[in-house]
C-alpha cells in the first residue's frame, strides 16, 4: 500500500486520474513507490497483513497484477478503478 499525496500535493479534481496514471505506471514498471512523510507505520496495523511502502521503491510481487486506486472526494464523489496487468 502507498499513498501519492506527499508526492503530489493535493491535485483536487484532478487527484484521481494522477492516482490511475500512477498505478498503471506500477503495474507497468513493477515497481511500488514509497509513502513520502511516513517514516513509522502505526502498531495497529501489525497483523492486519497490510505492506505500507515506506522509505524506498518496492518491488510489485510476481503475482501482483491486480491494482485498486481509492479516490474519495467531497460530497460523495468516490471512485475505485480496479486495474489489471496484462502481458
């Protein structure tokens, strides 16, 4: 899991398509960005099996082909693309 806004500050409207933008370029390069600003994860996620980059790149698993954006707006406008690797 990786969070974009540290990158990118807070893009408004145009949030969620530098989000999808960003995760086709995950699924693409293999590669994970880090969280920028979050250098401890807090305890209560620790056995929750959650993986928060934080610090360096990661590399997407073998498996990983499989990527959700969550764009949670104002007012209700939320949206989760589920986008997928293909070869």
């Amino acid at each position: 899991m990786t969070a974009l806004k540290g990158h990118l500050g807070h893009l408004q409207g145009a949030a969620g398509g530098a989000e999808a933008v960003a995760a086709v370029l995950t699924l693409r390069h293999g590669i994970v960005p880090p969280t920028v600003g979050c250098a401890r994860v807090d305890d209560d996620t620790e056995g929750l099996g959650v993986d928060v980059v934080t610090g360096a790149p990661l590399e997407l698993p073998a498996g990983g082909d499989l990527i959700l954006s969550n764009s949670f707006g104002s007012g209700g406008h939320n949206a989760v693309p589920a986008l997928r690797r293909t070869t």
